[in-house]
C-alpha cells in the first residue's frame, strides 16, 4: 500500500490521530511520519486542567507556598505540585490552600485516617458499654448493689451481643 500522505513511498507506519473523539487513521511512510512529528506544536493536551495546577498566582499564594506542616515538616509547596498530604495536621495548618486541590481529588476534605469503617451499631454498643461501665463504678461506689447487678447484666448482654457480631454471626 502506498502513503496516503505522499503517494510515492510504501506505507510503513499506520498513524492515529484523535481530535474532539473523533478518529483519524492513516497509513503513511516513515519519511511522512517525520515531517508530522516536526510540524506538532504540542503533542498531548488535555481538555481540563489539571486540579494542580493553579493558574492565577497572587502575592499572598507565594509567601504561602514557603509555609512548611509543623507537625511533619511537609512544605505546601510539595503537596501543592503532588497532590499527597504529609499527615492529618497538614489539613488544618492549609485548609484554604488546600481545598481547592483536594475537592477534585480525594472523597472529602476530613482527614480520616486508616480506621477501617465500621458498622453504626457496633459503635453505638461500645459507646452504650462504656456509658454502662461508667454507671456501674458509680452504682458501686454508693452501695447501690441492686442497680449494680442490673447493670453487670447488661454490660454482658451487650457485650455476647458484640462479640457474636464482630465474629461475622450477624
């Protein structure tokens, strides 16, 4: 097959070429290929911006820039180009810098950490064992031993109840 760019040379190279989704083929020599190359202004450009990068730049962005994390020494600068936070403090040290950036990349602006998620009901158990706990040392401590025993059989009720739970027995 002859280049369907020159007619002359035998095709070698097919070359693709996408613009707005739409594609275009051609199957051109190698000479032909070369000449495209050099008259590309660019190559790749994307469509959207990337989220890191900040096209206006005032004053105050600059001296920002230089601040560093006081907890794990992480400048803004860095997390700025990378898009990767140093530690849970850094989203509070930059909270305005940082949102912009951080709404296009992560799920949301809280750090949360590497606690795995948890089940509602079970936290609400743990949080009703310490509440009962709490209120059993009181009850003991005013002699109160019939509220007491009532709540040592709760705090068991809740606390088989959890333990059948976190066992994957729901």
């Amino acid at each position: 097959m002859n280049c369907q760019n020159c007619h002359k040379n035998f095709a070698s190279v097919r070359y693709a070429e996408v613009v707005d989704g739409i594609v275009k083929e051609l199957q051109v020599c190698q000479a032909c290929l070369d000449k495209m190359q050099e008259t590309m202004s660019s190559g790749f450009e994307y469509s959207t911006p990337s989220p890191f990068v900040r096209k206006e730049q005032s004053a105050s962005d600059v001296i920002y820039r230089t601040e560093t994390c006081s907890t794990c020494g992480m400048p803004l600068q860095s997390i700025m180009d990378s898009g990767q936070v140093g530690c849970s403090d850094c989203y509070s040290k930059f909270p305005i810098q940082l949102e912009s950036i951080l709404e296009g990349i992560h799920a949301g602006l809280i750090h949360r950490g590497k606690i795995p998620r948890q089940d509602d009901v079970r936290v609400k158990v743990r949080a009703n064992l310490q509440n009962k706990r709490a209120l059993l040392k009181s009850a003991l401590g005013t002699e109160n031993y019939e509220e007491a025993a009532s709540l040592r059989d709760e705090i068991q009720a809740l606390e088989t109840g959890l333990s059948v739970s976190e066992s994957g027995a729901d």
